[in-house]
C-alpha cells in the first residue's frame, strides 16, 4: 500500500497539526453547524485513536484502521 504523507514546505504534518488547519477551512467554507460539529467530533476521536496508538502522522492506513476499529 503506497503511504499518504501531508507535507506543508516540505515538512509532514502531524495529525493534531491536520486536524488543526481543516477546521478552519470547513468553517470558511460556511457549512452547518452540525456538520462541523460532525467533524470536530471525527477528529477528538481520531486524535484520541492516536494518542492511544502512539501515532504522530497522518496516513491511509492509519484512517483505515481508525474507521475499522471505532466506526466498524
């Protein structure tokens, strides 16, 4: 499986830093409330998931895993 890696200048985003710069993008974009609200509930869960799998960066394979395991 090819790794997804998320880089600004060049440097790898870690998922707390991802998580971080789309919220303000969703909310720039003027989507609802509850679709935010969706999102920043995502990603406590996804930054929990990390925390507990001592994982730093964003990949595919580490969405895939999270989906699997707390969204079944």
């Amino acid at each position: 499986m090819m790794e997804v890696v998320i880089v600004d200048d060049g440097n790898r985003l870690t998922v707390y830093e991802l998580v971080e710069r789309v919220i303000p993008c969703i909310i720039a974009k003027h989507y609802s409330e509850n679709y935010i609200q969706g999102f920043r509930s995502t990603f406590r869960n996804l930054l929990a998931y990390c925390n507990k799998n001592e994982k730093k960066y964003f990949t595919a394979e580490l969405a895939q895993q999270f989906m699997l395991d707390c969204y079944g």
